[in-house]
C-alpha cells in the first residue's frame, strides 16, 4: 500500500470533510460521472484511477462524484463518451462501453 492510501485513512473526518468540501467547490458541485449535481450529503471522492489500479489518493487523482455513481462504477476506469440523460437522469451501468 502507497505511503499516499496511508496519508488519506490516517485524515481525520474533518479533514476528509474539508478535502471534499474544497473538490465539491471546484467542480461546481457537479459529478463528473453523470454530470449531474450533486447534494452535499450525497457527496463522494472518486478515484479517477481506481486504487485497485494502482491510483494514488492524491487530490489530482480525486473527482466528485455521487455516492451511487461511485459505487456503480466500482474499480472500472471511465471513457470520455458522455453518459446519456433522460428526462434529469443519468442512465449507466456497470456494464456499459463506458466502462473498460
């Protein structure tokens, strides 16, 4: 395990809050799965490499994203097709081309 995964489980909540709080602010509060918005209680980072692909904890590598979008996507990487939306939803799986 990187010394990066180490650094980001030791953050306390608070800090984890302010690092969330601070990516939600730059991304105007827009999952950059669905593009969608995101309410703050639904809020989560998102690995852009999945760590279990070697992707670091580091804020570069960290996007937000809903929390369901971010399990959805589980540890597959994102192609930069847009995600189809009908009628306010955003329509994915797990299985789909965007996903390698």
């Amino acid at each position: 395990m990187s010394q990066y995964h180490d650094d980001y489980r030791r953050m306390s909540g608070q800090q984890r809050k302010e690092l969330t709080d601070q990516i939600y602010q730059e991304a105007g509060g827009i999952c950059h799965i669905c593009q969608l918005p995101v309410r703050r209680e639904d809020a989560s980072l998102d690995h852009l490499i999945p760590a279990s692909q070697g992707g670091l904890s580091t804020r570069d590598n960290l996007a937000l994203a809903h929390r369901s979008c971010n399990s959805s996507r589980q540890d597959k990487t994102i192609n930069k097709t847009q995600v189809p939306v009908y009628d306010g939803l955003a329509w994915f799986t797990a299985s789909d081309d965007r996903f390698s």
